[in-house]
C-alpha cells in the first residue's frame, strides 16, 4: 500500500508529461486529482470528447455572496493528463478538492491559480541564483526545456526539492489548510481501498508537502470515502463545463494560473523544446507580415541566430521561450522601449508596449478556441435564450430595428437588453433611449455570431435559468456592488426598466437605498433622482410609471438631498449647475409626487428656507433654496432678496440658482427685472467685468423667446421700440473679450492720466 505525490505546476507540459509517465508505469488502482469533489459523478461528461481548452465554470449564489469559478483544462495540464491516462490504464479517477463555492475558496476565480505570492521571496532568491527574470524564466529553465548537460537527478525529484523549498518558507492560509485537511481524506480512503495497488495523487506543488506529511501522520487506517459538501440552505449554485480559449488562459491577459503563452507551450507539448522554438519565431514574423509590419528574411536568420546564442549562453540545449523572444526582440525591435519587455516582468501588457512586442507575445498566446462535445449538458439560460431569438425573428443575425411603440417591439428590445445586460457578445445597440424622458421611440441593434456567445451564455446562466431572471439577478448585483456610487446605480436602475424588470427585489431596493443613504455627491444624487422621478411619472412605454418600488428610492433619494443642501459650505463658491440641478429634481419631485409618495412639504420649505439665510452656503444654493420657496407659492419679498444676494461677486452665481427654480415668477413679479437692470447698470466698469461672466450663465436658464422677453423690457425702460431680438444676436466680438478690453483702456487712461501724460 502506497501513495505516489506529484506536485505539479498548473498547465505545464513537462509536469503532464511526468503525471502521464508515472500512472502508465505504475497502473494504479486510483489516481486522484486536486478538482471539484462535486464533480466526481460527472467525469464521463468531462471525458466526452470536447475540444480543448475547457473548462468547469462553477457557481454561487445567497444572499450575500455571488462568485463564479473556473477550472480550466488544456491538452497540456496535468489535471487532464491525470483523468485521461488514468482511464486508459483502468484506474478508479476522482477529484479530491473542496467545491468551488466553499468559503476555502472564497475570492478565488480560478481554482488552478498558483500560490507564487505567498512563496515570492523564497522565488525572488532563486531567480537570482539561477540569473532569470522571473519564475516563468526559472521555470523553464528547471523544468521545461532539457539543460546542455543532463547529467543529475531526474525531474520528479527536481520537482519535489523545489515544491518542499517553497513549502517549507511559506505559511499557508486557512483557506489551505481546510482543503488540504479535505483532500488528505480522500487520499487515506484510497489507501484504504487499494490495498497493495499504488494510489497516484495530483495536486498543486504548494500542497503536495502537506499531503504528504498529512497521509503519513494519519495512515490509511479505517478512513471511509469523504462526502462532497452540500450547498448551504437558502443557497442555489452548479457547475458546467464551458469552452475556453488560450487567450483567456494566458498570463499575459491576466490569468492567474502562473503560465503565460499557452499557444507555445502546447506546441513544446506537442513536438518538443526544438521545434516549438522554430515554430515560434515562424508564428511571429508571419503575424508581422500579416500586419503589414517589417519582418525580412535576414530578420528571421538573425532572430534564429540570436536564440541560439542565448540558449548555449544560458544553458539550454535548445531555445527556451525567453530565449527566443529576447532574440526576436533584438533583431525585429529597433527603436527605444518606453516600457519593459513583458516576458521580463508578470501579468498583463501595459499601455505603451511596443506594437512589435505586442504581436510577439499575441503571437505566442495563440488564437485556440475550444468547443463542447454536442452531447454536453447545457444551462437551462442557453435553450431559453436560443428559443427566444428564433421565436423574435433574431437568431439570424444583421441588423434589427425595434419600434418600442409596438409591442412586438418592445418584447423584443426587452429580449436585447437583457442579453447585453448579462454580457452576452454580439449584441449590440446603436440607437435608442437614455434616459426615461428621451423622445426617441425606436432602437437600431445589431446582432452576430460571436464564438464567445456560448461560454458566456453558460456563465450567465449562474444567474437564472430565463434571460429576465437571470438580467434582474444581474442588476440587483451591480446596484449591490454601486454601494455609494449613485451614477452606477441610476445606470442599474434604467437598464432594470429597459428590460421589462420593474419588480425589483427587496435587496435591490435595499442596496439603492443604502448606496443613496451613503452618497455625499449632491449633484450625482439630483441626476439619478431626476431620471427616477422621470422614469416614475411618465415612462408608460417602459412600465415604470407609477412604480411602488421606484417611489420608494425617490422618496429615499428626496430626504437624502434635503439633508445634503443644508450642509453645504462655501460663501464665495461659483455657481455649481448640478448642484442647483439637484434643487430642481427635489422641486420637481415635491410638486409632481408629493402626495403620492407622502413627501414633507413643510420639512423642506424649513430646509430652503434655512439654506437660503445662511451667509455661509453658496451663493448659487442661496438663491435656488429662495426661488425653491417663491415657485411652490410662499409669501416672498424678491426685491429685498435681489438687493441682499450680493455685490458683484456673487449676484450672478445667486441669479443661476432663483432663475433655475423661479424663471416664470421672475418673469411676472412687478419690479424685478426693473431692479436687476438698475443693479446691473450702476456697476462699474471694473465690477461689471467681475460679475459678467456668472450673469451671462444665470440669464442662460431662460430659453431663448423669455431672454428676447427680457431684452425688450430693457429697451423699453429706456424708451425704445422694438422686441429685444436684436440685443440677442450674437456678437462679432466677445463681449466678454470687449469688457476686459474696455477695462484695460481704463486702467491705461488711468496710469497715463497719474504720471501726467495724457492731453
């Protein structure tokens, strides 16, 4: 009775060509394998047949925590080397490692993502001793591509030396220990079971030193088979196999499994160190050619010559990766780098690489995609939505116009938007509304093929099994991640009513709630309560008028700005357009709502009337709290509150904000455009200069026919005809160009009069 360990790296070649040797040898009566115990009795389905790259996508779902998880298998990972060889020799396969969704494996999108942080010190000295970059550079060296001399011990225990250094200087986290303590179990049951036949155990070199001291403590003793766990209750969750592509295994692109360039790697898979390396430089130049860019014969001969002196340089008895990209590098990039070359450091391309490096490494990468066997089980999502596109006419693809006024129409845009809410590629819309209140009735889309629509319609499918219950659980999570961020959650909320979701759930309502309760932007907060109150009263086409649950994030959102405005400070501060935006939307609700919604009218007359006498509140804030008052009809004196708004300074930011709220009471209270004329024509030229540039922007609130109003009334104080409409031509120069001018003709008169030179 024994147990053979292999500690491997995720997605290499040389560690599957070790797993697949070992089990062929040795014929055990089990191999176990670090994947989802949850799996186990769906190893046939993953054996199918498929074309690699795949994956497991695991998912979870309570209602506080939403993750998903991938567990991606290559031609070229020891994972999938395991379960194919070891039943071609008969052997009894079974996935050892704790589900997806357990709290061991919180944060942690791809189960196969090494653990190189936690071992980065005990690396960074080996790279130094070994003079590589980084642990891909060391890796290939110990492990991928043959040294120039052979001579030493083999790979196997190469490998264990390396996996028990990193171990042995590294603390493990709970996470790990909970399922190393899991997978022991599996490893003593198999003890148990096989008697005298050897039992093959695969995980992640970073466990394997456990697993080995763990087994060896407890032995095989009377260990019965462990029970996969079961989801919490209350809890929905599952796992299907999705395709995959090298792209998103790639570390360049972001993936944590620690190995970059799979296209490379599964050609060293394939056909070994030496012709991988000529395959790779062929692979670059020709995409070079392919993009137009230089890449000459003699390019391709210096490259070649290149790697090769590197290889003999650093040790290698042919090209390794880093080897040939430095030789590429040398001969095909021939300006200065802005950035350092990606294979010298980890993780994705930074902004600035050089567009040559760039194709070196997508070139490297490969453009593999894979695909399921046709007999693969499928999300319930995926037959609801290709049945919906064929039944709206979509699955055909091309351009798709939708009249939102009909409701063929509007079924179908819903159909759309839920697509595009989850993610789903190939659905794309050019046109249509915004906002609840735009006067667009109709929507351009475009529909394709894409090869990604099917793994992400399998994703997707964590959400729901219906592409309206799954884009409604989408939204409620983005409104969950928004927290106080109230442009994110008015873009959750109008998405919710472009896909027919008006019923939004308790725990949307909640985290809108509490993301208004926690925003102190007061003009972020006036825009989502402008679209909500928009949405509330007249978003018939859509269906939220009228909406129980939307007046519940508007009457949230209204005290939440009332409560707001009263803090705000800064006596000289200029007039803010979102900030007097948000008086209007509470305004606007209040008048439109109110009662609907059981609004305080009284709560926020005090509120504006508070803000409107405070000398420390903006100027533009004083004078939208006092026209907030004067439009819902309260006893005002508005000439004695021109007169106190300000000198020049501040009376324009004032005018933006009464002008904003009260435009139509200006207009018709008796004497105050008389008095803002006297105001404006007794400044001098000095203050006028100062004030005109704000009370260009408050006379702006009014549209153009009430400004012509305007103008005609100063031409009339002055006894002369006509409608003001010439006073509104824009002028052939600035008048703010023509007052500083008129300003720097003073000072100069001024200056010349002082030192006695002007006749």
């Amino acid at each position: 009775m024994s147990a053979t360990f292999i500690g491997v790296r995720h997605h290499s070649p040389a560690c599957a060509r070790l797993v697949g040797d070992t089990i062929t040898g040795l014929r055990p009566a089990y191999v176990l394998v670090e994947g989802p115990a949850d799996m186990n009795g769906r190893i046939d389905e993953l054996l199918l047949g498929h074309e690699l790259p795949v994956a497991v996508f695991s998912s979870y779902r309570d209602e506080e925590r939403h993750h998903g998880s991938w567990a991606p298998f290559c031609e070229y990972s020891p994972e999938w080397v395991a379960l194919r060889t070891g039943r071609e020799v008969g052997a009894e396969v079974r996935f050892i490692d704790l589900p997806a969704w357990h709290r061991a494996l919180a944060g942690r999108e791809n189960r196969y993502a090494d653990a190189e942080e936690r071992y980065a010190e005990a690396v960074d000295r080996l790279c130094t001793v070994f003079a590589v970059d980084n642990v891909d550079a060391l890796w290939d060296h110990l492990f991928e591509v043959e040294p120039a001399d052979p001579a030493g011990e083999g790979i196997e225990a190469r490998l264990g030396a390396y996996f028990d250094l990193l171990r042995g200087e590294s603390a493990a986290s709970e996470g790990d220990v909970a399922r190393e303590e899991y997978m022991a179990r599996w490893v003593r049951a198999a003890l148990r079971e096989a008697g005298e036949r050897p039992v093959v155990v695969i995980t992640g070199g970073f466990h394997r030193p456990a697993l080995v001291r763990l087994t060896a403590a407890e032995g095989a003793g009377d260990e019965p088979w462990p029970v996969a766990p079961g989801l919490p209750p209350g809890a929905t969750g599952g796992s299907y196999l999705v395709p995959y592509s090298f792209r998103r295994l790639d570390a360049f692109d972001g993936y944590q499994s620690g190995m970059p360039s799979p296209g490379y790697y599964q050609r060293l898979w394939e056909a070994g160190a030496a012709d991988a390396a000529d395959d790779l430089v062929a692979a670059v130049v020709g995409r070079l050619r392919e993009r137009k860019q230089r890449a000459s014969t003699a390019d391709l001969i210096a490259a070649r010559a290149s790697a090769a002196g590197l290889a003999a340089v650093r040790g290698h008895r042919h090209p390794a990766r880093t080897d040939v990209l430095d030789g590429l590098a040398a001969a095909l990039v021939h300006d200065a780098l802005d950035e350092p070359l990606p294979w010298a450091t980890r993780g994705r391309l930074r902004a600035g690489t050089h567009p040559v490096v760039v194709e070196m490494v997508a070139a490297l990468s490969g453009d593999r995609v894979g695909r399921l066997h046709p007999d693969t089980p499928l999300p319930p999502l995926v037959h609801e939505v290709a049945a919906a596109l064929e039944r709206e006419g979509l699955a055909g693809g091309g351009a798709v116009a939708v009249a939102l006024t009909d409701p063929d129409g509007l079924r179908r845009s819903r159909l759309l938007h839920r697509l595009r809410v989850l993610g789903i590629p190939g659905f794309t819309r050019h046109r249509g509304p915004a906002t609840g209140i735009d006067p667009v009735l109709d929507e351009d889309w475009t529909v394709e093929e894409h090869e990604h629509r099917l793994p992400t319609l399998i994703e997707a499918g964590s959400y729901g099994a219906t592409p309206e219950q799954a884009a409604a659980a989408a939204i409620a999570e983005r409104a969950g991640r928004a927290a106080g961020n109230v442009g994110a959650l008015a873009g959750a909320l109008f998405d919710a009513a472009l896909c027919g979701t008006t019923r939004l759930s308790d725990r949307v309502l909640r985290d809108v709630t509490l993301g208004v309760a926690a925003t102190h932007d007061l003009g972020a907060l006036g825009r989502l309560l402008g679209v909500l109150l928009a949405l509330w009263r007249h978003d018939r086409l859509l269906g939220t008028a009228g909406s129980a649950s939307l007046g519940r994030v508007i009457a949230a959102a209204y005290d939440r700005l009332l409560w707001l405005a009263e803090g705000v400070r800064g006596g000289t501060a200029d007039a803010d357009p979102a900030r007097i935006a948000a008086i209007v939307a509470v305004r606007d609700t209040l008048v439109h709502a109110g009662p609907a919604l059981g609004l305080d009218r009284a709560a926020a007359l005090g509120v504006m009337g508070r803000v409107g006498a405070d000398p420390g509140a903006p100027p533009d804030l004083r004078g939208a709290a006092f026209g907030f008052g004067w439009a819902l009809g309260e006893r005002a004196d508005p000439l004695r509150a021109v007169r106190g708004a300000g000198g020049p300074v501040a009376l324009g930011d004032w005018l933006a904000g009464l002008f904003a709220l009260a435009r139509e009471e200006v207009l018709h209270a008796a004497g105050v455009l008389d008095l803002l004329d006297e105001l404006v024509t007794g400044m001098g030229d000095e203050d006028f200069l100062i004030a005109l540039p704000a009370l260009r922007q408050a006379f702006a609130y009014f549209p153009p026919r009430e400004r012509e109003t305007i103008a005609g009334h100063v031409l009339a104080r002055r006894g002369r005809p006509g409608s003001g409409r010439a006073l509104l031509r824009r002028p052939a120069v600035d008048p703010q160009l023509q007052a500083r001018a008129a300003a720097l003709e003073s000072r100069v008169d001024a200056a010349l009069a002082r030192e006695g030179l002007l006749r």
